[in-house]
C-alpha cells in the first residue's frame, strides 16, 4: 500500500502515524520495528531480526525502542483529535506483535500533547557536553510525572556521591565492551562513516566529541579508543554532564520494557518541547553485576531500564531513517516470524 498512486483515506492516515511513529530513537538507531494495518487499526510488530545479539540478547532495548514508537503513534493519533486505543501484546500465538492501535474517539488535543508532536522531529541524541543551563526543578518534576503515567519511575541523581557511582559503573561497562572484541564488532557494524547515505546505524556526524568528555563514558561508535587504547580526550566537561536520571520499572517483564519506552519518549519529547535533549548510557544494562549496582541506586530498588542524562544544547544531528515501504510492507501481511527468538 506504501507505493499506492492514489492512497485510500485510511491509508494516508496509517503513512501519517507510522512517519511519526519511526522518529523514535532505537538502540544503535537499528529501527527494529514493522508496522502494518489490518481493518483500519494499525499493527505494529517487533523485528528480532534487528535485535543486537552481544548487548540485548534477551531484546530488553529492542522492547524499549518499539515502546518509544508506539508512544509516537499514539501521539500522532492524539494530534489528528483522535483517543488511541491500544491493545498491548493482541494475539498470544504472535508474540512479535507488540500492539495494535485503533481509532478511539474524538477528541480535542491537549497544549501538553501539542507540544510534543510539534517536538517529534526536533527530538535528536546528544552526544558530548551540555551548555551550562540546568533543568529547571518544575521541568524535572513534570518529567517524573509523564514517566509516572506509564507506570515507570524516574529516578534523578542529583547526589554527588549517587553520580559519582552511576559515573565509575558506566566506565566499567564501557571499558568491558572497549576490551572485548565482539562487542566492538556488533558496535561498528551500526557505526557509519561521514556522508554515508544508509538509512539506520549512528552516523560519524552524530559523535564528534570523545565518548570520555563528560563524567558518564560514552559508546565509542567512531572507535577511537580502538585505535589508540591510550587515547585520552583533550578536554573534558564533567560539570557540563547534565541531570542524570534512571528509568526503573517495579518488574522486568516485556510489557514493563514497552512501558519504559513510552515512558521514555514521554520525557523526551517533554524535554524536547522545552528546549532540552538527552544523552543515553545503557551499557551497565548489559551485564547482569552492573545492573544490580544501578539497581542499588534506586531507592526502591526498582529494576533500572535506561540510564540518561537531559541538558541543552543548541544545535542537533539528524539521523537518518528507513523509507516507509521498509517498515511498512506494502501487502500489510504480519511479518511471519519477525526473527523472534521463541
Ligand atoms: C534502548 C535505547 C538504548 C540506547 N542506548 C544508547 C547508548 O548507550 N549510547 C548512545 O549514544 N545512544 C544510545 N541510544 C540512542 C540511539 O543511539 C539513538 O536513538 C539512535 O541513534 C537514533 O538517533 P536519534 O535519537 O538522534 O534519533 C539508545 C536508544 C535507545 C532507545
């Protein structure tokens, strides 16, 4: 239906949500999702295929980034003045169908909700220092409550000694994945050179600061730190960090890990909306003796799902995304398997 002369009405409509729907940041920007409509709801669908095999084995981002599209799709659905009406995980025999999503009644879009579609494409990750400006406290606190609503908690550090371990946990990760050379290879197989035209992976454009500028390590996507092990960054920012947050969810199930994702474009489109942007440091996730360390951090001792960092910053690098037909195949069949590991 993508390649449609002349598209029905509903057709249009599903182009439109889906287009918002991809702006969502995903691990690596693998976009490991599928969408497709079936009596005018639209289906959308995890694509294990694209899930990275080293650092989400189980599909835990993999869950989290569809869960930031389907925030998206919601949201565009809100915009057209319309309440989405989501059935979560439809069909027990498909488990790579993650939602479906029917037209809900009308209904007039909110100012909060505006200003979030309108911050859909301007949302970008930031990799490197903030500018000096802090989040304000009354922002901060409506990015807990946007988390809240999707049953997610934020947990912000703004104790020094809680960042200073957050700080030497991510170094750790980081330092793990610099050492071992499986972990680098999945990394440079989403790395793309400057000017590269493809459209998934983390271009160069994206990562021109050392991943060590800020007390959180960074991914070394343009390796570096392969390169020169010793390769120090000339100048560093640590005050210029930004607000550390954590996401942590009660369980550790799938549904909490879609929960996370919409919670997570939640606060960033918030962000977004109010002249902010996020860095992400995921790599404790990976390793289950440095999740537990993160875990210790949250008070309640929720199960952490993201580890970010929200600042300001004047200037954003566009990543690129796969064209409509790619992830919304034009026979709209359920995409048989999806490379789902069950
Ligand atoms: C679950 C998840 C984990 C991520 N982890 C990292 C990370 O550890 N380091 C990083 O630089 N970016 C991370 N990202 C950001 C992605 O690289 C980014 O969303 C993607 O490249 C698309 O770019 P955009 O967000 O600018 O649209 C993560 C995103 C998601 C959804």
């Amino acid at each position: 239906m993508t390649a449609e002369r002349n598209p029905s009405p509903h057709a249009r409509a599903a182009h439109h949500l889906v287009r918002a729907a991809v702006l969502a940041p995903s691990l690596h920007n693998s976009q490991p999702w599928l969408f497709a409509c079936s009596d005018g709801a639209l289906l959308l669908y995890a694509d294990y295929r694209r899930r990275l095999q080293l650092c989400d084995p189980y599909g835990r981002q993999l869950m989290i980034s569809c869960g930031a599209a389907l925030f998206n799709l919601r949201l565009a659905m809100r915009h057209l003045g319309f309440r989405p009406v989501i059935h979560l995980f439809p069909d027990v025999g498909t488990p790579w169908l993650l939602a479906r999503v029917e037209w809900g009644a009308y209904a007039r879009v909110t100012p909060d909700a505006e200003l979030m579609h309108q911050a859909l494409r301007r949302r970008h990750t930031h990799r490197g220092p903030f500018s000096a400006a802090r989040v304000p406290t009354s922002l901060m606190e409506a990015f807990a409550r946007h988390a809240h609503a999707e049953g997610v908690q934020l947990v912000a550090l703004e104790d020094t000694a809680a960042r200073g371990r957050l700080s030497r946990i991510v170094h750790e990760a980081e330092a793990r994945e610099r050492r071992v050379p499986g972990f680098g290879a999945e990394l440079l197989r989403w790395a793309r050179p400057f000017g590269d035209d493809r459209g998934d992976g983390v271009p160069a454009e994206a990562c021109v600061f050392h991943p060590d500028c800020v007390a959180l390590a960074g991914r070394d996507f343009t390796g570096l730190t392969r390169r020169r092990a010793t390769a120090r960054p000339r100048e560093t920012w640590p005050a210029r960090t930004g607000l550390v947050v954590v996401l942590a969810t009660p369980h550790d199930t799938r549904q909490d890990w879609l929960r996370t994702g919409q919670a997570l474009q939640r606060v960033l489109l918030c962000a977004a909306g109010h002249g902010f942007t996020a860095g992400f440091h995921t790599q404790p996730l990976e390793f289950a003796d440095l999740r537990a360390l993160v875990r210790s951090l949250t008070p309640s001792g929720q199960h952490p799902q993201m580890v970010l960092r929200l600042g300001r910053i004047d200037w954003q690098v566009r990543t690129p995304r796969r064209s409509l037909a790619e992830v919304l195949p034009r026979d709209g069949a359920a995409p048989a398997g999806a490379g789902h590991p069950a």
